[in-house]
C-alpha cells in the first residue's frame, strides 16, 4: 500500500498578520509603517517596535532586499518537505529595513551567499495560500 503524500503545513494568521497573508495571496509584499514614526517593521503587531505608536498603515514594498543569514537544512523535520531536502531558510533583510524568515528559491542551496540580492516571489501550493519566498536578483537586469 502506497502512502499518499503529506500536505504542508499552512499558515495559520493571527489577527495581526492576516492582512499579510491577504495581500500575500495577491502576490503583493506589505508590511506595517508607522504613521508616528514613518518606520517599517516585521513581524506584524499592534504597535510599533520603535516608537510604540498604535497608529500605522499597511503599506506596499518594494519586494527588494538581501539575504541577511541562512541555514541550509538537509535533514527532513517534516515529511511534507521530504522532497524539498536540502533547501535554504532565511533572513532577509528588505530595502525598507525589516527582516522576514523566508525561503530563498531559484538557486542551488550551496550558492547562497549573505549579503546576496533577492526578490520576492510567490509559493502558490495550496488553493488560496501563498507563501512569500525570495530568489536571486540582479538590481543591474533590466525588467
């Protein structure tokens, strides 16, 4: 008997981050802006990490940014991955300055390097479900 295959896991919003997870599943990246401070954080919450202002916006990025740390995982910690093995995990930090854990994709794990360009791109695996993820990027490419 042949088992059927393990779904992954999906995202599961808090009510601070479903307007992330929405924006995501239209491949747009957002992030909060605090209208006090004018300062980008990640991840989502009621208040501002720098100034502690309560009011802010949920503001369009431009997807852009750099590869601040990684792992790469070579071990199978859910079977869903399984086929996934070996692959990259990390935190990018964006032009607008928060970091996201995220996935780097496009690129042999071994080629990673910090401090490399990424854009963003989007994991559509589920009907409704998108996951932001980041591959290389060349900032001198014409579009």
């Amino acid at each position: 008997m042949t088992e059927a295959p393990r779904k992954k896991p999906i995202p599961r919003p808090s009510p601070e981050s479903i307007r992330y997870w929405q924006a995501a599943r239209e491949h747009r990246l957002e992030v909060q802006r605090c209208n006090a401070c004018g300062k980008f954080w990640f991840p989502p919450s009621q208040s501002c990490p720098h100034c502690l202002a309560t009011d802010f916006t949920w503001t369009a990025v431009s997807g852009v940014g750099k590869v601040f740390s990684f792992v790469t995982y070579h071990r199978v910690y859910h079977p869903a991955f399984a086929k996934e093995v070996p692959y990259v995990v990390a935190l990018v930090e964006l032009a607008e300055g928060p970091r996201l854990l995220t996935n780097i994709v496009g690129v042999p794990p071994q080629d990673v390097t910090c401090d490399m360009p990424v854009k963003v791109t989007f994991d559509d695996f589920e009907e409704g479900v998108s996951v932001p993820k980041f591959a290389p990027f060349d900032p001198a490419a014409k579009p």
